[in-house]
C-alpha cells in the first residue's frame, strides 16, 4: 500500500510547475500535434498556464477553458428552460474534435442554488461527458485558499500536502507511481477471481456481485493524485445497505451521513443528515443516477485524513466509496448516466470498524488488508 511517510522536516512550497510536467508527460502522455482540452477556474490560472506551456513544449495544442467562481451556479439560476436543458451541437462537435482532456478541480465557497435545477444541467451536459471519456482524460486539483480551509490545514501547509501526495517532493514521481501501480497490481490479482463483495460497517450490509467485471489500477494517469482500485459492478446486483461516514459534496452542496437502501440494484429508500434534498435530486437526475457505476478500493494509506475534497478522500486506504451513476465502460460497466457521484464509507477501525468479504472470506478487517 501507499504508506504513511515521516512527518517532513520543513513544508515544500507548491510549485504549478513541477505539477504541470507531471500532468502533461506522465497522466496526459501529450505528444505532438494532439489538440487536449485544459479546463478549470480561474483560480488555477498559474497550473493552467504551466500545463499549456508544458503541452506546447512537447508539439500538443492546448485548448484551454476558464471558469469563474459560480459559473454553474449562474448557469443553473438564469437560463430559460430551453438553454438549460439543451447542449448546442458545436459544443459536441468541439469536444469530438479533442484527443483527451485535463479538468483542474478549483474547490470555492458553496454558494446556494436550486439543487433540482443543477441536475438538469447535468443531465444535459451528459453526451459531453461521454464524448470526454471515451478519449484520454485526467483529473487533478489546484490548491486554493478553501481547498487549504476545507481540511483544517493553512495554506501553507495544504501545499505541502498536495505536493507529497502527488510524490512531487521525490526525485522520480513517475517512478513511485510505478511503484504504486505494482502494489495494487497484486490487490486485483484477488479481487478478479471474486464472484461477491461484502461491505459490512455500523449502519451497513451491502453485497454486490463483480463477476465479470475488469478491475482498473488506479495509478495516477487518470487522478492526480491516486490510490485506488475499481470496478464497475454488476448493474442489478446491489443489495442491502449503506451508510457513508465521510461528507461529501455534490455540484458544491454538502451532503452528510447520507444512507441508501438498494433492492435488484436500485436505490429505493434515500436520506440525509444534511443535504438530503441534494442526494434526492442527485437520484432524480436520470433513471442511471439511481444504480451505481462503481465501487472503488482506497490504497492511499498516506492520506490519513477526509480533506473535504472527493480526489483525496476516497482515495483514503481503508475505505470504500460507491459511485452512484455513469459506469466506466473500460471495467465492464454498462450503467449510463449524467451523475457519476462518488460517495465513502470509512472502514477504519478508529471510524467505527467495518470489513470487506470476498465470497465470504474477510479480505478487509478495520481498513487493513488481510493478505
């Protein structure tokens, strides 16, 4: 696994540069005469302009795309019906015209909006998002103020954070990612020849069948940063339920101690300690946001901690997170859907405890693989 390193000695500054090249040679693998989309706020405009620039070194054509803070937000509260649920053909045209994409993660305040009305967005943005992720495409996050305040962290030391958990602060990232990649090479040796996952925790007894299914090696080409294993499962095959022990926010609208209840698949009892009307509207989207698209396998034991950020947190070794929606058609997933919504459960013994089971052997016990 992804162990947990020395407490450092002094914190590395950020450096978008050093994040940029790792971006652009090993999670993009640019080479030249490739047109990749770059989108992101404008908060991350020092990463966005070091990745252009890393893209143009190597001959790639960079197409960058900013947003500012609230843009969907705007979006969702000012359209007409007719611009809301519609996506101009040229927008799909642009897109098909793209050989892989970057989506910088810009975390800002939430701001209040109609959560039903953000869905619909979503689902009409769903071709798009397709399109994107039958190319390449890769995900990272810039560190901003509120990503640093969201995990009880200073800015200062957020950067630190950001830069160890990408492996920036060694001589050979794309090295030690190898690495990683070899660790969790050996986890799907097992988990490929499982029929049947339990989850079992305080609040949870879900079975899911995976039969079948690929299980991809989540070794940063994809997040930035990684540490994770998944599939997609067996489409009618949830069953029982779920409590997730770790917030999680959907189109920036917070969402906790959400519980669902899965029958042949699909969710049929949903509630929340908070955001309960988010986690409704998320499931109202489309008839796919109701089954899930994925379950994944935390590796990254050197994230000890939620973040209030989906690309560390369920990342964390020792967790669980379901996908509620879009499959990932390279696991063997036929779930389609607007909403791919990510969702943890914590199975660490000091999180209460919790077990994974692999056809009925405990595989998992209080976060600790076993084997």
């Amino acid at each position: 696994m992804i162990s947990k390193t020395a407490e450092p000695s002094s914190l590395l500054t950020y450096d978008p540069d050093k994040h940029a090249d790792l971006l652009a040679h090993y999670c993009l693998d640019a080479g030249p005469g490739e047109r990749l989309l770059v989108a992101g706020g404008t908060s991350a405009a020092p990463l966005i302009a070091a990745v252009s620039r890393a893209l143009l070194r190597v001959g790639a054509r960079p197409a960058v795309r900013l947003s500012y803070p609230g843009q969907d937000e705007d979006f969702a509260a000012l359209a007409s019906d007719a611009v809301l649920d519609t996506l101009p053909a040229a927008e799909l045209a642009d897109q098909a015209g793209m050989d892989g994409s970057l989506r910088v993660l810009t975390p800002e305040p939430e701001l209040p909006g109609d959560a039903a009305r953000r869905a619909r967005l979503v689902a009409a943005r769903a071709e798009l998002a397709a399109l994107r992720a039958r190319k390449k495409w890769s995900l990272t996050l810039y560190p901003t103020p509120h990503a640093a305040a969201q995990a009880g962290q200073t800015e200062a030391e957020f950067g630190d954070f950001v830069m160890r958990a990408m492996f920036l602060d060694q001589p050979d990232p794309v090295a030690a990612w190898g690495e990683v990649r070899g660790v969790q090479a050996r986890l799907i040796e097992r988990l490929t020849r499982a029929e049947v996952i339990r989850i079992e925790a305080p609040g949870t007894d879900l079975t899911l069948k995976v039969g079948g299914r690929r299980w991809a090696n989540s070794d940063g080409k994809r997040n930035m940063p990684s540490g994770e294993v998944f599939t997609g499962p067996v489409e009618n095959s949830a069953e029982g339920s779920v409590t997730f022990t770790v917030p999680a926010s959907y189109q920036g609208q917070l969402v906790r101690g959400a519980r669902l209840v899965f029958r042949a698949g699909e969710v049929v009892e949903a509630s929340a300690e908070e955001g309960e009307g988010v986690l409704r509207a998320a499931l109202a989207t489309d008839p796919g946001a109701r089954f899930l698209g994925e379950i994944g396998i935390g590796t990254n034991f050197g994230i000890q901690r939620p973040t209030g950020n989906i690309l560390f947190d369920e990342k964390i070794g020792g967790t669980v997170h379901l996908a509620l929606g879009r499959s990932y058609p390279e696991t063997g997933g036929t779930n389609r859907s607007a909403v791919h919504w990510d969702l943890i459960a914590d199975l660490r013994a000091a999180s209460g405890g919790g077990r994974l089971s692999l056809d009925g052997e405990v595989w998992q016990e209080g976060g600790q693989f076993l084997e």
